[in-house]
C-alpha cells in the first residue's frame, strides 16, 4: 500500500549560502526567490523545489568547464 507523502518537507539548505552569477544557491541548488518563500510554500510546492534544486546540482556536477 502507498504511503501519503509527509505533511512537511525539510529544508534542504546545506549551510553553504554562496549565489552563483545566475542566483541559485551552491549549496542547495535553490533559486534565490526559492530560498525567500519556502517557508510560504505548501509541501507539494517545497518538494517540487528540493526537485527542480536536486536537478540544478546534478547538472553542475556534470557541467564541462570551459
């Protein structure tokens, strides 16, 4: 059987707060505007960010340098 997903969602901030040039956090991979209103967030809306966050770290980890 399913379980429901958890009514709350942990913050996925690393303590490492360093914006890159286009203002998504090094750390957690979050947006700047992200970071500002999660604690406004439904936790439908906080999973979708640690998502789209996890997706944004993955990608620097690939990412070729020039």
């Amino acid at each position: 059987m399913l379980q429901p997903p958890p009514p709350t969602v942990s913050s996925p901030c690393t303590k490492v707060c360093t914006l890159d040039t286009e203002g998504v956090c090094l750390g957690c991979g979050r947006a700047l505007n992200e970071i500002a209103n999660w604690s406004r967030m439904s936790a439908d809306e906080q999973r979708e960010v640690c998502r789209k966050a996890e997706q944004r770290r993955l990608h620097r980890a690939t990412a070729v340098s020039p």
